[in-house]
C-alpha cells in the first residue's frame, strides 16, 4: 500500500510510482514506398509513385492495488492500428527552348487515405492482488474508436530558368477535403491555392567583388489550404457505449458541437530572402523577412458545459506573423587537418490576432483554462 508523505491523496509518492506503476508499450511499423518513371519521349515522361505507412500499437497501463487515489486499482489494455496510404500519378515536360531558356512541366493527382482503428478495455478493482489481468478486474469496460479521413487532389507546376542565373516556378493545387465532405453541404470542400517564386543568381548577373563567391537574391509568395483535422466534425455521429441486462445503451460521441458548414482554412505568406558566401565559401550569410496571414482558421471554441458539449467546431480569424531570420555561419579554421564549422542563428517573429469571429469577441482556446481555473487562454484582438 502506498505510503503518503503528505495530506492529498492525488500527490503521489513517487518511490510507490517508480517501483509499482506500470506502462508497457510496443510498436510495430513498417514503411515503404515505390517509384515507377517511364520515358515516353526524351522530353515526355510518365511517374507513377505510392507508399504506404503502418503500424500496430499495443499498450498496458496499470496503476496498481494500494494507490491512494485509486485504492482497488485501475488495469488499461489496448491496441491500435494506423495505416497511411499515398499514390501520385504524374506527366512531365522537359525541355530547352533554347541555348539559355530550359523548361519543366508537370500535371499530376494524388490520393490520400488515413485510417484509425482501436480497441482498448479498462478495469478497476483488482479481485487477485497483483494478478494484473483484465479478467481480474471488475466489470472491464471496453472502448472502440474508428476514423478514416481522404484528401484526393490535382496539381501542377511550371520552371524556367534563364542562361543558369534566373530562376522562376510556379505551381497549383486544388484538393478535396473528405472532413468538409457532408450530404447536403452547400459551403465548399476544397479549395484552389498556388505559389509564384523566383530567384536570381546575383554573382552571375552583376560585377561583384572577388570576395564575393555565392550571392543570390531570392523571393517568393505561396498559398496553402487544408481542412478540418478530424473526421466526423460536421454532424451529430453516435457511440455505443455497452450494455445492461441485454440491451445496448450509447451517447452523443465526442465533445464538440458540430459545424456542418466549415470550409477549408488559407495561409498566405510572402517571403524575401539574400544568401551570400564570402572568401572562399568561409563566410555564409543568410537574411529573410517574412510575413503571413491565416484566415478562415479552424479552431475549438470553449462552449456552456450547460450545451451538453465543451467546445465548438468553428471557422473564425485572421492571424498574422511576421518576423526576420538571420544565419550568419562559416569556418573560422580550416585546413588539411582540421577544420571548425559554427553558425549564428537569430529570430525575431510578432504575432497578432487581426479578426476573431463577426463581433470580434475574444475566443477562449477549449482546454485552456488552468486546473484550478484562475486563468484561461484567450484570441483577443491586437493582442500579439
């Protein structure tokens, strides 16, 4: 029996801890991937590409007869299977134009499944001391949780590049977001984004000094989307919870008020960057200013408890970083028998709430209040 050392019975003793309690896990994962690339002509080609990630999770958690807090004990004992499955198809060009102007097209389509699948049992009240089994336990209540989630999409890009010192691409993708996917839906379930970037090698172009060996001046603006994380989100979905005397009871499954009317978030970003190396490439300087903006972000809410759930599946703000990064690094020895690399890296980033939702109230973040609830995390308007 655990030996308290002081008055509450949630502060555990941590010799009872170390040498009582108990967590085992294991996994077992396997991953690989296979790429297929077909020339149909010297400048036209075909690539077909998949992968697959999976593993089986296994886990046994007990807190053991004797534990002040849970005197008859707790035993938990569960599996879980993930599997990631991806496959690209692509068509390409490339070709040079001329002399100085190369060129690369590309036209493709992906797929990608995840699926979760876990069965786990808990039960309390141990009849055999130290016999850590569930069939030991009282009344071992079990657990399923399943979810599978699907983003299908079509992409493409296209790359120039000038006499080897000017570069530019631009590319495009539209994706299909089966988290935002609902019979009967009338908002959006994907969304089109892109990026334009380009670079130019400034050694090449211009007449630097000799101590000038690399320089290239670089920038770029790009969008990104993407949907809600978590399957189920849009409707009101059931759980069976187990059985009494015959017949099955169940809930409401999940916490969350639903939000049939999500649509997928947006970040757009804008970036300016220099690079040089100096003196031989002993001397390596770095230096970006970036600045973003995320909208239609998708966040819990904390929501009444007197609702029936503790949060809410919303679609609300903008949020804006911007910041500087500076990576100044090189050798200050280097010869035949030693060399010394190091590097200098600094970050500066502001942060700030621009919109909240349509009266611009501030949002409290669900789970974010404090255990003796004193303080809570809040978005809250020009607050960086």
């Amino acid at each position: 029996t655990e030996l308290l050392f002081q008055p509450s019975q949630f502060i555990t003793n941590p010799y009872w801890v170390t040498n009582s309690f108990k967590s085992n896990d294991k996994k077992n994962r396997l991953t690989a991937s296979t790429t297929l690339k077909y020339n149909i002509k010297d400048w036209l080609y075909a690539l077909g590409k998949v992968g697959i990630d999976t593993y089986d999770y296994d886990v046994k958690q007990v807190i053991p007869y004797g534990t002040a807090y849970r005197p008859t004990g707790v035993l938990t004992q569960g599996k879980s299977t993930y599997t990631l499955f991806d496959a690209d198809f692509m068509l390409g060009i490339e070709k040079s134009i001329t002399d100085k102007i190369a060129t690369n097209y590309m036209l493709g389509a992906n797929s990608r499944t995840s699926t979760y699948d876990a069965l786990s049992a808990t039960g309390s009240k141990f009849v055999v001391i130290g016999l850590e089994d569930l069939n030991n336990t009282t009344l071992p209540v079990p657990i399923s949780d399943y979810s599978k989630t699907k983003t299908n999409s079509i992409y493409g890009s296209f790359e120039t590049s000038y006499d080897n010192l000017l570069y530019v691409t631009l590319t495009g993708r539209n994706e299909w977001y089966s988290t935002l996917s609902y019979p009967g839906k009338t908002t959006p379930n994907n969304d089109f984004y892109w990026s334009a970037s380009s670079s130019l090698l400034l050694n090449k172009a211009l007449n630097l000094p000799k101590f000038v060996d690399y320089s290239k001046l670089r920038a770029s603006f790009a969008q990104v989307a993407g949907g809600a994380s978590n399957a189920y989100e849009l409707s009101l979905n059931y759980a069976v919870l187990g059985s009494f005397q015959g017949q099955s009871f169940g809930s409401l499954n999940g916490s969350n008020i639903p939000n049939a009317n999500l649509v997928p978030f947006q970040k757009n970003e804008f970036e300016i960057g220099l690079e040089n190396r100096f003196f031989g490439n002993r001397l390596n300087l770095d230096l970006a200013f970036y600045q973003n903006k995320t909208t239609n972000d998708i966040v819990k809410a904390s929501a009444s408890v007197a609702s029936g759930f503790s949060s809410s599946i919303l679609n609300i703000g903008e949020l804006q970083n911007k910041g500087l990064e500076l990576l100044l690094g090189g050798y200050p020895i280097k010869n035949e028998n030693f060399s010394w690399n190091t590097s200098f890296n600094l970050g500066y980033n502001s942060s700030k709430i621009l919109h909240t939702d349509s009266t611009n109230a501030p949002i409290n973040v669900d789970g974010s209040q404090s255990r003796d609830r004193n303080a809570t995390i809040s978005h809250i308007i020009g607050e960086h």
